[in-house]
C-alpha cells in the first residue's frame, strides 16, 4: 500500500510544495483546484489535493498518513500529530493588530472587553488569557482586517506575512503570539507503521531544501592560483580539482558554493585568472 500525502489545493501553500515534491524526483501533476488526486509518476506514493485546513484533521484521523500544511493550522486545531519537519515556505506570524492613532502600544493597553476578530480563536483565547486580558472574540473566516473599519471589531489577530495588509489598512502590529511556515506533518500511529517510508519521503524533501541556497560552480583555475582558490571555496569536502588534457598551467574546479558567496566567489576568481566559470542550480543535496 502506497503512503498517502496531503497537498494543499490552494492559497499561499499550493504551489511551492507541488514545486519542491516535484524536484524531490516525484513528478507530481497539479491537478488544479477541482482534482482531488494526482497522479504521481514514479515513488510509492499517493497524493491528495485538500484544503490546508482540513489537512490537520485528515493526517490526525489518518485518513491520510502525511500533509503538507501551515504550522499555524496545526497550533490552532490543538490535534496531537507528529510534525516531521519544517519547510521553509509560507512563512508568517500570527500577530495582534489595532487600528493606528487609538493610543495601544502594547497588550496591556487593550481595555478589558474589546472585540477582536480572528480566523483563530483558539490560539488568541489562549494568548489573551496568558496575558490576563478579558476580550471577547468573533470568529470570522477571513479579512480580518477591515473589521476594526467596519466597526465590528476593536482589533484583530491574523496572519502577517510582508505587513503590507496591515499598512494597506491602517493596523499597527503590537504583538506577535506565533510564527509559521509550511511544515510536513505525520499521523502517529502510521509513523510506527510506516516510519521508514515516511523517513525517506522526508529525507527526499530535506535534499531539496538543503539544496536551495547552493550552486554548483566550475572553472578553470592556473595552478599557480589553486591554493589561494581552496582557502575561499571551501566546497563540501573541498573542490574536486580535475586535470584538463594537455595542460600542465591549469585545472578544473568543481565545488558547491553558498548562493550568498556566488558574487563574490566568481570576481575573486576572475581575479586569479580563473576562465570558463560556469554556475549552474542544484535540484537535490543528499548526504
Ligand atoms: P501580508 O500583506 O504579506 O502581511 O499578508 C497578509 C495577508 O495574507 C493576510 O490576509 C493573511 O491572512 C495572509 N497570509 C499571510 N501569510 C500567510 C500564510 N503563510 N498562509 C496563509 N495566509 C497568509
């Protein structure tokens, strides 16, 4: 029996994770959003197109064994399932705002019994009585943000990505109660089941990202230069430095440099009298 996988169908979420189970080797088709299946060419592995709300419940029943889903989602059902790792997309926080010029700075100034609106009433009743603030909350499903303009609330807790949606609206962020990102999360009883699949999945996924901030460079370096060049380029396990026929005066090096370091890497070789640089992207790093 393959695994089963939830992917979100739509929203922030949708695509990136589509994306990088693709570069994982899986070749997924998004379906769009009316597919519930998808067809995946290769890996012992069924995926799912469902909301990214419902699959917090889905992977807790285990209805599927794993999803990709927001860390916020996760926090505000409460469920009790395994999270596998985190992905480093969709990042946000879930943050207090007020409308800008009513004096509160802080959560201590917000007067006992203001309205908040809020997609997540569990996690704002939570922080608010953490901090000893009797609020009364209205569960909205969504723009929060121009509830407080309405008059329907006095302030609101939602998700901050940019802050340009609070900008937009006026709404000065004051608190932040959690931060987010996408995280691969497990159902329990199918991580004793299936650990070892579910590890390999994850594994596959963590290549890609691990991959992300890396590019493979090559050039040719004069061998006079190449101890200069190993001091700044580091690589893995150092560059692999290779022979080029019928050249004594030069070699090709091949290393795996920060994206970050890449500008500076290719002026400091072009400085030593490196020719030929190429730079190009890596799907996958596996240790
Ligand atoms: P921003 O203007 O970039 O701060 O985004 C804020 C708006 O996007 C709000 O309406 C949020 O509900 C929504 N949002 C931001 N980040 C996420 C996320 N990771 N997942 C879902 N919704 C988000």
């Amino acid at each position: 029996m393959s695994i089963k996988l939830a992917v979100p169908n739509k929203g922030r979420l949708n695509e990136r994770s589509i994306e990088i189970l693709n570069q994982a080797g899986l070749e997924i088709e998004d379906g769009g959003e009316r597919k519930l299946y998808a067809t995946v060419k290769n890996g012992d592995l069924s995926v799912m197109f469902l909301r990214a709300q419902d699959i917090v419940r889905f992977v807790h029943k285990g209805a599927v064994d794993m999803g990709i889903t927001g860390y916020d989602l996760v926090l505000e059902s409460g469920l009790d399932v395994h999270k596998l790792m985190d992905m480093g997309f969709g990042r946000c926080r879930l943050s207090v705002a007020v409308p800008e010029g009513r004096g509160i700075d802080t959560v201590q100034d917000i007067p006992d019994g203001s309205r908040i609106a809020t997609s997540f009433p569990h996690m704002a009743q939570k922080y608010f009585e953490s901090q000893g603030k009797k609020v009364e909350i209205t569960v909205i499903s969504g723009a929060a943000e121009v509830t407080p303009h309405l008059g329907v609330a006095d302030l609101i807790v939602d998700l901050v990505s940019s802050g340009s949606t609070l900008k937009t609206n006026r709404l000065k962020e004051i608190a932040v109660i959690a931060e987010s990102q996408a995280v691969l999360i497990a159902n329990k009883d199918a991580m004793v089941a299936r650990g070892t699949e579910m590890e390999e999945l994850a594994s596959a996924i963590r290549s890609v990202m691990d991959a992300e901030g890396k590019r493979y460079l090559m050039a040719d370096v004069p061998v006079a230069s190449l101890d200069e060049v190993r001091a700044f380029l580091p690589g893995i396990a150092g560059p692999t430095v290779m022979n080029l026929v019928g050249r004594s005066d030069v070699v090709a090096i091949h290393v795996v440099v920060d994206k970050s370091a890449i500008y500076q890497s290719v002026n400091r070789l072009k400085r030593l009298g490196a020719t030929g640089i190429l730079i190009v992207p890596i799907d996958r790093m596996v240790p």
